[in-house]
C-alpha cells in the first residue's frame, strides 16, 4: 500500500520560532470545520503533528524508498 501526504517544507535555517508558529498556525486551520470538511470531500485525512513528527515520515519515507529502488535496479535513463 502506498501513502499519500502533503506537507509544508521551510528553507535550512529558518528560525525555530518561525518553525513552531508556522506548524501552530496549521493545527489550528487542521481542526477547522471547514477546512476538516474540504479534506473529507477530497477523500483526505487531515492528520497534524509536530515538525519533528514530519521529518521523521519524510526520512522513514526516503530510505523505504531508496531500498525499493535500488532493490528493484531501477536506474534514471
């Protein structure tokens, strides 16, 4: 089976503080009904966490994938 997930990526260095309100400001829009409502009719699961949290899938994610494609032999022609 095979996830889909949307995420917002910041340039290396952005400030911590950005960070933390950036990720705040999307919980909040993440419990919205509205916002809930349009991920619902999109067949999405709005799912938040910390930045920490996304990272994590990003690179658990990468090296799953990395191992599928070397496994696999498959070469960029």
């Amino acid at each position: 089976m095979l996830d889909q997930w949307l995420g917002v990526f910041v340039p290396a260095g952005t400030p911590a503080e950005v960070v933390r309100r950036l990720n705040g400001e999307m919980e909040k829009a993440l419990v919205d009904a509205t916002v809930r409502e349009r991920f619902d009719k999109a067949a999405m699961e709005a799912v938040g966490g910390t930045s920490e949290q996304f990272a994590h899938l990003v690179r658990s994610n990468f090296a799953m994938y990395g191992k599928l494609v070397a496994d696999l032999k498959i070469r960029v022609e």
